[in-house]
C-alpha cells in the first residue's frame, strides 16, 4: 500500500511540474475571454524571434504545449493560441468539428482571433518583425489564413492541415514563406484542394514549399492519433521527426 502511495504521489508531482514553464495568458477577444501559453526561450538574443503556435480542432492540447517548450529551449519566444474562447472549449470530437467549422466557415473570425494571439506574442517579448507560425491539422488551416491576411509574419508552417478556401475570395499577394508538410496519403484533404492551394500560391506569387511524407494520413505528428492509417489519422514517428527537422531549418532560413 505504501509503494502505491508513492507511486500514486510521485505521478501526481511529475503531473504538476508538466509545462510548469508556460505562463497562461488571459486575453479577450470583445466580451469573450481566451487564455493562451506563453513561454520564453531558454537563451535569450538579440533579435528575439517568436513563434505562435496554432493547436489543433480540439483546442490547446498536450502536443500543442510540448511544441512549445521544445521551440523555448530551441531559443524562440513562443505563445499558443486560444481560437475558441472559455466556454466554448470541445469535450469530444463532435464538438470539436463543430467549434472548427464556425471558423472555417467566418475566416474574417478565425483571422481576428489569430490576430489577438500574434499581438500577446509581442507583448511577451518577441520582435514583431521576426515571428512565424506554426500549426497543427485546424490550426495548419489557420496558419494559411494567417498568411492570407497579411498578417506581420515572416513565415507559414502547416503541419497536415486543411488547404481549401473559397473559391469566391480574392487572392491577394502572399509576402510571408508558406512551408507545408503533408501526409501523402491523407484522406481528409482531396486532391482537388491540393491542385487548387497549389494554383492559388502560383497566382499569390507565394515563395513555396509542399513536402508530402510517405504511408502518412492526417494528423501524423500526433501521438495520440493512434498508428492505425485506416482510420485516417494516425501518428507516423518517421514523418513526424523528419517534418519538425524540416519546420526547424525553414525557421533559421526566414527567421532573422
């Protein structure tokens, strides 16, 4: 009983010192309150570059986080985002697609929010003209949003995430580099929106790179997508090692 007593507590402190060095963040978007992550890098330099961190459809998540502290302990400033505001957090993977569908469908909504998140990313420290952002299969969409805008970025980094947009929209000139990392035999994303995000990067004058990773479906830098391709998200360790190699020397090369 002792042993499991120890157990037991030794877990629960191990629990508690996780992601001990982010900072949450209340910010507000209106009425509506976010709280976001924030951390700084472990080595400070002179041109403090930042990254904002875009989590995936079910909201800021344990990838999301330790995204984060490994981006301080590589020397950037690093916040994550809160898109969908307290109370309106998903419980299950229903409500999660419902939550991200309300801003796939209202990007002018998605954009704002990422905004906000950019803006609290400066205010903890980083230089605005030296950021880039990153994110996961919703917040991969919301990086090409991001960049969409306009925003103040000097780069894009989507890991498997959704391309499509409105084919109404205008496109208007893309200044930041759009950095994509796919997985080859993603279900979720058609080939008929790959065809198109890749026509409205030449008509954006875009400076871009699409790599696509072998026997990898959605989500595969997520551990907790499980190793089963069939279902259509799953993790790949090979693809998710290689894709954050990839992310990392696309960051020494925009970031100043």
């Amino acid at each position: 009983m002792k042993n499991i007593f120890f157990a037991l507590l030794g877990f629960l402190l191990l629990s508690n010192g996780a992601f001990a060095q982010l900072k949450a963040v209340k910010y507000t978007d209106g009425n509506q309150k976010l709280n976001g992550l924030s951390i700084a890098p472990k080595k400070g330099g002179k041109t403090k570059p930042g990254i904002l961190i875009l989590p995936a459809w079910k909201g800021i998540d344990t990838h999301s986080k330790q995204s984060a502290e490994k981006l301080s302990n590589m020397g950037y400033y690093a916040f994550v985002a809160d898109i969908y505001g307290e109370g309106n957090y998903p419980t299950n993977t229903q409500e999660a697609g419902k939550q991200a569908g309300i801003y796939k469908n209202n990007v002018a909504d998605y954009q704002r929010r990422i905004q906000l998140a950019l803006d609290q990313l400066v205010k903890a420290g980083a230089n605005p003209d030296n950021i880039v952002v990153i994110g996961y299969c919703f917040g991969g969409t919301g990086v090409l949003e991001a960049a969409r805008a306009g925003m103040k970025i000097q780069g894009a980094v989507s890991f498997h995430g959704g391309l499509g947009r409105d084919a109404a929209r205008v496109n208007n000139p893309i200044a930041a580099k759009i950095l994509v990392l796919h997985g080859a035999d993603d279900p979720y994303v058609p080939a008929a929106e790959v065809t198109a995000f890749q026509q409205e990067m030449r008509d954006t004058k875009a400076d871009w790179e699409m790599i696509y990773y072998a026997n990898s479906v959605h989500a595969f830098t997520e551990p907790e997508a499980g190793n089963d391709n069939s279902k259509g998200a799953a993790y790949n360790e090979k693809a998710a090692k290689r894709s954050w190699e990839r992310m990392n020397s696309f960051l020494k090369e925009v970031l100043k």
